[in-house]
C-alpha cells in the first residue's frame, strides 16, 4: 500500500527520523517503518510536515487512542495545519525537531 508521500518527501521524512520513531510512545518498538499522516491522508496533506516515521506499536496506538494523539499533536484535525500543531510526544532526542 502507498503511503501518499511521493518519493521526495517521504525520504526526507526518513532522513528528519534518521530511521527511528518519531512518536516514541509507550512500548516503541525504536525503529520507524511507517510513514504517518499527522492529518489523515484522506485530506490530502502529503507535506513533510505532516508526515512522522513510526513503528509498527506507535502506528497502532496513534490510531487506537485518537485522544492521546490529538494531544500529543502525532494526529492533527482536518482544519488544522500540521506546521503550527507542535508535536510533544517522544523523548528529546527523538523528538521531530521543527514540529
């Protein structure tokens, strides 16, 4: 399945993660696999802003606790833009820098 990223921005996504999850949740499996929308990918942001690389458990969780990740900015509402909802979840060193 695609991810909606074209080619440029999802390797930019992946060189910003440096190949680890941005989310960083509780039972972070550490390395990203998943390139997730912030905003879903059904309205049509595919800017590296709103992009994260996760793992396959942080990935789960975003989607399965939508109220944890509103609050952790890992999913950002339809009229929102993801450049100004920073992202608070993950450690500091995993932290997306710039979001």
């Amino acid at each position: 399945m695609s991810s909606g990223f074209d080619a440029r921005v999802s390797q930019e996504i992946m060189y910003r993660s440096r190949l680890n999850c941005e989310a960083a949740l509780p039972g972070c499996e550490g390395r990203g696999v998943h390139l997730h929308h912030r905003k879903l990918r059904r309205h049509g942001d595919h800017r590296t802003v709103n992009g994260l690389h996760v793992c396959r458990s942080c990935h789960d969780r975003i989607h399965n606790h939508p109220g944890e990740a509103f609050e952790l900015g890992l999913l950002v509402h339809p009229w929102d833009d993801p450049a100004h909802i920073p992202l608070t979840a993950g450690d500091d060193e995993s932290r997306v820098q710039g979001l």
